[in-house]
C-alpha cells in the first residue's frame, strides 16, 4: 500500500529547528525596532521626546508586543492548528463543519477566505519595507550613499525572491544564526542604553502607558496607535509559518530569546532618548551606538531584514498550496523543498508575483517612512478577524463556556479593532495598496469555488445509467475493448445505485462498449493538512468480477490539503498487491479525463459574465487535474471534451 512520504512536523523542542525558527518566523518582528519608535516620535506619530511621553509611549509598546504576541498568539493562537498547520485557512478548515449550525460561522468564513487575501498582499510590503529600512543606513555614512539606496534595495530583494527555491529548511539554517546575532546584538545595545538611564524601567509598569494613552486627544492616539502597530506586524505570519516548524521550536525561540531582546531594545532606545541622545536622521537605533560600529550594524541590520522578508513569503507560500487544497484556487505547480516537512513549499509563480509587487512598491514609495503609511492596515484587519474566529473557534472545537471565551477574545478583538481604527487614516496614504491587493485574491478564490460548483452541479444534471444498469450491460455483452480503462471522476461511486460519472456516460455512448476492465478514480482533499493513516489512504470498492470477463471497481484516494497529490504512486501499489486489474507498468495503462468547455448560458447578468470570464482565465492557468494528480508522466492519457452550460 502506497502513501505519501510525509510526516507531521517535530512539534517537539530541537535546538537546530528553534534556530531555524528565528529566521523563518521572527525576521519581521525581530527587525521592528529599526522602524517602529522612529515612526512613533518622527514620524507620523510625532510624539514628543518629553520624559513623560517617552516613557508612556515606550510602555505602550512593550504591553502591546508582550499582550499580542506573547499572550494572543504564542499562547492561545498557536493552539489552533490544523493537525499541525496554521494560519487563517486553519481555522477555515477547523470552523468549515459547523457553518450549517451557525450563520456567524458561514459569514466568518468569508471574511477569513478575505483575510487571507489580504495577508498575501500584505506579504509585499514586508520585503519592500524592511530591506528599504536597512539599506537607509548608508545615509548615516554619507549623503553620498542617498542616490545608490533604491538600486541597492531592488538588488537586495532579487537576491532574496531567487534563493526561494532552495526552500525554507536551508534559508532557517542560514537565516536562523543572523537573526540570532542580531537579537543579541540589539539587546546588548538596549541594556547598555538602559544601564546609562535605568529611569527607563518604569515603562514596564503598564499603568504608564494606560494613563499616557487617556491622556491623549483621540485623533492623537490613532495617530500614535498606528505606529505602535508597527512593533507587532509580524503575528499573522508567525501563525502562517507555524506548519513549517511546530509549535514548541517557536515559543522557545520567542520566550527565551527574541521577546527578551526586544524588549531590552526597546526599553533602551526609550532611555536614550530619555537621556537626551541625539538622533540622526530620525534613526534611533543606528545613533545609538558609535560611528566606528555603525557599519557593522547597519551590514547586520542589512542582512537581518533580508532575513525579515522571510517570513510572510513563507506564509504566502503556505496559505497558496492550502487554498489550493481547500478548492478555493487554481491548482499551481508546488515544490515540496523539505522530505519530513510537508508544510515547506516553493510556488514559482507567488514568489515572483510578490517580488514584482515589492519592487513597484519601493519604486514608488522610495522610503520607508513613505512604506510605513502603507504599512499596517491590512495586517491589523487580519488580527481582528484572528480574534474574532478564536471566540468561534474556542466555543465550537474546544467547547469552552461562552463566559470564558467571549470575554477573553474579545478583549484582544477591541485591542485588534482600535489597531484598525488607528490604521485606517493610512487608507488614501497607501494603506488601499494591501487592501486592493486582498480584495482581488478575495474574487479570484470566491470565483474559483463558484466555477467548480457550477461545473461540478453541470456533470451531476448530465442523465446517465446507473451502476446496476452498467453492471447488467456488461454480463450480457459478447465482447469488450481489450483494455484497462481508468476514469477520473469527480466523486465517489458508494454503492450500485449511484449515476455511473458523466465521462463515462459520454465514453459508452461514443463507443458502444464496454472496457474489460474499468476502474473508476476520484481524488478527495480533506479538510486535514496529512494522511497519516496508511489504512485511510484508499478504499476499493468492487461492483463486479468475474474470472474472464474482467472487473468494474472504483477508487477512492484520499490526500491531505498539504499534500502532494501523486496518483500514479498509489495507483502502482495498487497493481502490485492485485487489488484491481492493473498492468505493474504505467504505460499500459490507459486514463480518461475530461476537459471543460464553458458555454455562457442566455441569461448571465454582466456580473455572471464577468465571473465566468474569470473563471475561464483562471482555469487556463491552472494545472490540468490528470497532472495535478501526478498522472501522464508514464500513463496514457485520453481527454474527452465535454461542453459546460453555465446558467447562473
């Protein structure tokens, strides 16, 4: 019996694989700090550098990392995986069989299909921000340097987008030790800055930064709210990335190195500006140390966002093969890069699609104070709806008392909805980019699941016998075509008296006979990342077989929707093992598959006409299923044509 050579990710602690997890997962949160206080005090936030402000704005800051990230998702967040797999469309896949008991869990799963979307456009501004944000650098050197940064970003990102295919195992392991570094190194530079001015430390009473927020003229803390998100952009991808390397290696990369760190350059850059520091160019950090280190860490800072980049190009990898797996996208062409790591893949066409984004990005922005407005929007709209479906989430799969799981998400939900609020004024300044970007992936995945549903509702409206009906036929023929004839359906033939598949239907009425022996396959994705169970593998079921005169069995294989779906391999030890009259050599064999054609029907609206033409375009795109399904390497293939009316 064949399965899929996959395993479920190491959910246990290894040092190496926490290493690793430090350059896939945390890059973009671990680079914030070069950003995020000087978008708070220069930036758009333009908070004063009074020792009141200063502390109360950098306790906000170490509350917000520590209740969002530490809390939210390291603790309560990561448990919602998906045998293993994370991100939006885990939760999709967990709440998907309660929609018929709640009609806020059918709305909300739309808004995560939404979400999803708007995470992967998103992902853009990621690479565009934090590279543009180190190579700014330069300009700490030498005005010399200001005409070479935009050359040297888009040189920088080329060289990032190019090494995707090597996957996420090696880039963690070259990434994971830069990272590492420098976290020790922003940290050793906070603690310095805290040890010159310790006063800092009583930002880490959070009453500081409550009364320092109510303090504020609501448009002023919007304002400053949406700096303060900068410093947590970084959650949604940590979730996103969770199937690359467990839950364990990932809270002990955090609690017992990058939170700590953190926290200690924040908390410094705040005492340096306590103590009255000056700061060039509105870069705290990089003023922080001497100018006979500033090159050192502006090449680590450099190598450090590359290095942050990886994270949402990871997640945007992982959430395309999942929406791919759950029919919510056409089938691409994935490359599995890790044989134990089911959840580590490379989709050309998203990896170049981003890079393209991200370049038209820093060529119109040209700064990363100009990203930064851009910056933060869609994210924070996608920890709304995080929050919002862990309420669900926590009540229908855990079964937790409505007392303690709307009290306690919704807490974190009215801490996500003021990140939004504040976020919103970004709209006009470049905050539609990510939003734009989400919508369309939004249409494009709800279109898909409208044209396989309207497909699917074509073939099943196309009369055809049933399989009692085919079976009689068959004893009473005198002769058959010689040969071996699979058919790819579309569901599963349970019982003889069920519709034999439409494609069948069209083959016995071209021909007029019937194959010796046919063999009917149909593929099911589960709503489960892995098939561990060899047993649950396939099931064979036999209608009828008679020394002779050949067999009629169906097939039914069954894949993950983190899997690679290779049908020729389960096929192979089915012939082995004699389970259906199969030839051991692939090339004997002889596989029907239908091609669509798309009739629009008379009565489509311009918006039904729209989507169809979508549709249209989106199948043309897609990987036919006999080659999604890893058939017509070593099989014979034949394609019926088989005309699509869609009426509405």
């Amino acid at each position: 019996m064949a399965t899929a050579d996959s395993h479920k990710p190491d959910t246990g602690f290894r040092m190496p694989l926490s290493l690793a997890a430090l350059g896939v997962v945390f890059g973009d949160i671990a680079t914030s700090p070069l950003y995020a206080l000087n978008e708070l005090f220069f930036g758009r936030g333009h908070a004063e550098t009074t020792p009141e402000t200063i502390r109360g704005a950098v306790s906000l800051v170490v509350w917000v990392i520590t209740a969002v990230i530490s809390i939210k998702y390291l603790v309560f967040v990561l448990r919602a995986d998906n045998d293993g797999e994370g991100g939006v469309f885990a939760l999709y896949a967990r709440l998907n069989g309660f929609k018929r008991q709640s009609a806020a869990v059918a709305v909300l799963l739309v808004v995560l299909i939404l979400a999803a979307g708007m995470l992967i456009g998103d992902g853009m501004i990621t690479p565009a921000i934090s590279v543009l944000a180190a190579v700014e650098g330069l300009s700490q050197l030498s005005d010399r340097f200001t005409p070479f940064i935009l050359p040297i970003t888009l040189c920088v990102l080329g060289a990032l987008f190019t090494v995707q295919r090597q996957g996420t195992a090696k880039i963690g392991n070259l990434f994971g030790p830069i990272i590492a570094v420098w976290l020790l190194a922003i940290g050793t530079i906070g603690a310095h800055g805290i040890w010159l001015n310790p006063g800092i430390l009583s930002a880490l009473n959070p009453y500081a930064g409550v009364q320092f927020a109510l303090h504020l003229p609501p448009p002023t803390l919007l304002v400053l709210l949406g700096a303060v998100m900068l410093v947590i952009t970084g959650g949604e991808a940590l979730y996103a990335d969770m199937g690359h390397f467990g839950t364990a290696p990932i809270r002990k990369a955090w609690f017992l190195l990058a939170f700590p760190c953190l926290l200690l350059n924040y908390l410094g850059q705040g005492a340096y500006l306590l103590g009255g520091g000056i700061v060039r160019n509105g870069a705290i950090l990089y003023s922080m140390v001497p100018r006979s280190l500033l090159i050192p860490l502006i090449l680590l800072a450099s190598a450090a966002t590359v290095v942050a980049s990886q994270a949402l190009i990871s997640g945007a990898f992982s959430l395309t093969v999942q929406a791919v797996g759950l029919g919510l996208f056409p089938r691409l062409r994935v490359l599995h890069t890790h044989h134990e790591h089911e959840g580590q893949t490379y989709i050309s066409v998203v990896c170049w699609a981003l890079f393209a984004g991200c370049s038209a990005l820093v060529l119109g922005f040209r700064s990363s104070t100009g990203l930064a407005a851009a910056y933060g929007l869609a994210v924070s709209c996608d920890m709304l709806v995080t929050s919002i479906s862990m309420v669900a989430m926590a009540r229908y799969c855990w079964n937790w008392p409505r007392l303690v799981a709307i009290p306690l998400f919704g807490t974190f939900a009215l801490l996500d909805a003021l990140f939004v609020t504040a976020n919103s004024q970004k709209l006009l300044a470049g905050g539609w980019i990510p939003l734009t970007a989400g919508a369309l992936l939004f249409v494009a995945m709800t279109t898909w699941r409208w044209g396989r549903k309207a497909t699917a509702a074509a073939y099943t409206a196309t009369p055809t016998i049933t399989m009692r009906e085919l079976v009689e036929w068959k004893r009473r023929v005198p002769d058959y075509i010689d040969h071996t004839v699979l058919f790819m359906c579309p569901r599963p033939i349970l019982n003889l008296d069920k519709n034999v598949p439409a494609l069948l239907q069209v083959y016995l009425n071209r021909y007029g006979k019937i194959p010796r022996n046919l063999i009917l396959l149909d593929v099911i994705h589960t709503k489960t990342p892995v098939i561990h169970d060899p047993a649950n593998r396939y099931e064979v079921r036999v209608f009828d077989r008679e020394e002779g005169r050949g067999s009629i069995v169906s097939v039914t294989v069954l894949f993950g929707f983190m899997e690679d779906p290779n049908v020729e391999e389960i096929l192979e030890a089915l012939a082995r093992h004699h389970e259906v009259a199969l030839a051991e050599d692939p090339s004997q064999w002889h596989v029907i598959a239908s091609q669509e054609r798309l009739i629009s029907g008379p009565d489509l609206t311009r918006w039904e006409h729209f989507r169809l033409n979508l549709f249209r375009l989106l199948r043309r795109n897609s990987l036919p299923a006999y080659y999604y399904y890893g058939l017509g390497t070593n099989v014979g293939l034949s394609i019926e044509v088989f005309p699509i009316k869609i009426t509405d």
